[in-house]
C-alpha cells in the first residue's frame, strides 16, 4: 500500500470509526479565558484542527479543579463549565462533523504552581514537594473526575482521555516512588487502584457504549522510581507495571491508548524529543508494539513522537531521508503492526490541515514543524501558545517576553 492509502484509510476505535490515522495530541495553549472556558481563539483552533480533517482530536489538558493546577489559565471542566464546554463541542463539530473529539482529563497534582494554586503530593518528590494528600481527599479528586467525564459526556465529547502520563496526578499515584504505605501507595494493587477504580466509577456513571474511553500512558518516566521503573529508587526500566496497567485499564472498558513517555518537567526529552537528538523518537515505537503485544487486536494504539520525522529532513542517520519521513515511517509502522494510529503535537500547531492536504494531494504546501520547541517556551512561560515558525503573532509574544523576563534557565516546568 501507499502510505496514502494507509494513513487515509479509517479505524474503528470502539464502536465509532475514525476517518483516517492521524490523532492531534492534546496541546495546552494558555488562551482560555478568566473562568477556564474556551475562548474564541481557543474555539477558532479546535475548529481549524476538525477543519484539517484528522481522524481523532484530543482537547489539550482540561482540569477537573481550580484549587491544583500547572496553567494559570487552564481550561476548567465543573459545573459552571458544562455550557460552555456544550457550545464549545457544538462549533468544533460544526467544522467536521466526522472528526471524533475528545477531552483529556487532567488533575495537575504536585506539577501544579504554588504561584497561583495548591500544590499537593501523594509523596514528595525532591525539586517539587507539596501538600501531602490524604486519603479522603484523593477519593475526592476520584468523584471530581467522574463528574467531568459526565459534563464531557454531557457537552457532546465523544469520549476521555483519562490522563495517566508526563508527571501529572494520574502518573504520580501509579510511581513506584509512591512507596508511602496507605490506601493509593506502597504494593502495585494500591497504587494502581486510583486508576481501576475509576474507570469502573465513569463506566457506572455514564453507561454508554459509545462514550470512549482510553489514556495516555508514559511507559517509562527515565528517572528513579519513575512509572516503568523496576523500584522506588530505581531508574532502572521495568515495563511489568505498565502493561499490568494497560490490561487492567482494557479488561474495565479502555478502547485505546495513547503511547508516551517521560515527565516533562523532569525528562523532557523523552516526552518530547528534541532535535538534537532525533534518534529518541525510535524508542517510543519499541514501547507501542509492547503495548500492542499484550492488548486485544481491537484496542487502538497510538504513538507518540512522530512530529520529528518531519518530511524526512530529521537528522536521523544510516537511514534515507525518503524513508524516515513522517508519512512513509509513519505508514510503515501501521502496516508493521507496531501502532495503529500516529499522534501529531508540535505539528499540529504548524500545520493544523495537514491530513487534509495529504487527501488533497497538497504535500507540497505543508508547512513542516522545525521542531525549534519555542511552543514549548510560550507554554513554560504562561502565554498564549501556538508555532513560532509560522505564525508571527507568537513570535512576537515570544520576543516580547525574553525581552521583559529574559531567555530561560536550567528547569522551568
């Protein structure tokens, strides 16, 4: 097959189909406005990306409280959002009625910024710390969680991404570093029990067939007592929890899963590989076919990192540029049956139609991410964020704020 042929050709992901292989990760952007409800910019982006035609669209980071959050001005996902989010999902579907979209479901836990929240733990972690979590209060953030997925049900979603990845609350109960010995730590039958639990709890609460649900996972965070590490003080990788979690997730009514890796606050550059070093993008496919190995062939497997292939100008090596582009490595990996999906992140912000253009038979007029990372910046920084490349306006946030606050330093997330 042509990667045409492959990358356009639709999936079933439950019960409902995706029109083709490419899946937008979900991009924080700092836009929306002072209740945590999607902004018109906020909307006029969604709305492109269903415009753009991928197959499945991920809402970025969307928090199920105020009072712990990473974004000062983070979307909100609580009652007083349910309308909102209804006429947010209304304009988004109005753009593509065929692309399916999704809400990732955060709790930023203690990634969150004492600058403007409340930072708790389920068991300080050094450079971070925080409020030390009881047990009431994580069963708390369980019913809060329920309840967005209810309201994300409710405002026309088509399904969740329950956030068990990059260091936030979701990641941070399943740690082997979690070793405090309580109802949610210590032995892997307690940490993982926040995430079982609720699963079973949302399936409860909405029952509907045709609701998704699914996570992004990071297989392995690269640092001591990490998820995917063989012990609390151990960076050691070890992926016999991981895919206990997937299995367990798959056998409570998980459909898909998205592939990642990595905290980003602490290792960057396995969650979102850089430049300099292209060649981290290959581990995140040996991860998706272990994930694929141990799941039902109907369970969807997305992989991450795919961005830095770019249109085979990547810096790779001992490989030709034709074949390690995004589309023809991408393609063959489907085919290969290492993945089933390929996720878009820092592409999606410098072309947001690119699924369309390749159905089009416009590659020539993608506009291909640098991979430059100055997204990255504008989201550290707390801005507004989108592509630097091809966009002036964020350009211009950016050199605005390294003028007022200066290039950033050692670690900022």
């Amino acid at each position: 097959m042509s990667y045409q042929e492959t990358l356009l050709s639709p999936i079933k992901i439950g019960t409902r189909e995706c029109q083709n292989r490419f899946f937008i990760q979900a991009m924080e952007c700092n836009d929306e406005d002072e209740s945590g409800n999607p902004s018109e910019q906020t909307t006029e982006r969604y709305a492109t990306l269903a415009d753009g035609e991928a197959g499945l669209i991920c809402l970025e980071a969307i928090s199920i409280t105020r009072e712990s959050r990473a974004r000062d001005n983070q979307l909100m996902i609580m009652a007083p959002n349910r309308e909102p989010l209804t006429k947010f999902v209304r304009r988004v579907k109005d753009a593509n009625p065929k692309s399916l979209f999704i809400f990732q479901l955060t709790h930023s836990g203690e990634l969150s910024s004492p600058d403007f929240s409340r930072r708790v733990t389920v068991n300080p972690l050094y450079g971070y710390g925080g409020e030390l979590l009881t047990e009431e209060e994580v069963d708390k953030i369980k019913n809060d969680f329920v309840l967005a997925a209810q309201i994300a049900h409710d405002a026309g979603a088509d399904g969740i991404d329950m956030k068990l990845c990059h260091g936030y609350f979701g990641s941070q109960v399943l740690r082997p570093y979690n070793s405090r010995k309580w109802k949610y730590g210590g032995s892997w039958e307690n940490r993982s029990r926040f995430a079982f639990e609720l699963y079973e709890d949302i399936a409860k609460a909405i029952n509907d067939k045709n609701f998704l649900i699914g996570s992004k996972v990071s297989a392995w965070e690269g640092f001591p007592g990490g998820f995917g590490t063989e012990g609390p003080d151990s960076p050691i990788m070890d992926l016999t929890e991981p895919l206990s979690l997937l299995k367990g997730l798959e056998e409570r009514g998980a459909q898909y899963f998205v592939q990642s890796a990595g905290s980003p606050g602490i290792t960057i550059s396995l969650t979102q590989v850089d430049k300099h070093i292209p060649y981290y993008a290959y581990l995140n496919q040996y991860w998706a076919k272990e994930f694929k190995k141990i799941l039902k062939p109907e369970t969807v497997i997305i992989g991450s990192n795919m961005s830095i292939f770019r249109n085979g100008k990547n810096g790779l090596c001992a490989v030709d540029p034709k074949d390690a582009s995004l589309f023809s490595y991408g393609s063959k990996c489907i085919e290969d049956g290492v993945m089933d999906m390929i996720a878009l992140g820092r592409q999606s912000f410098a072309d947001p139609l690119l699924p369309k253009k390749l159905r089009e038979g416009k590659e020539d007029e993608i506009k291909w991410c640098t991979v430059c990372d100055n997204c990255l910046e504008l989201l550290i920084r707390q801005t507004p964020v989108g592509c630097c490349t091809f966009n002036k306006r964020f350009t211009d946030i950016l050199i605005s704020e390294r003028k007022l606050h200066g290039k950033l330093t050692e670690s900022h997330t």
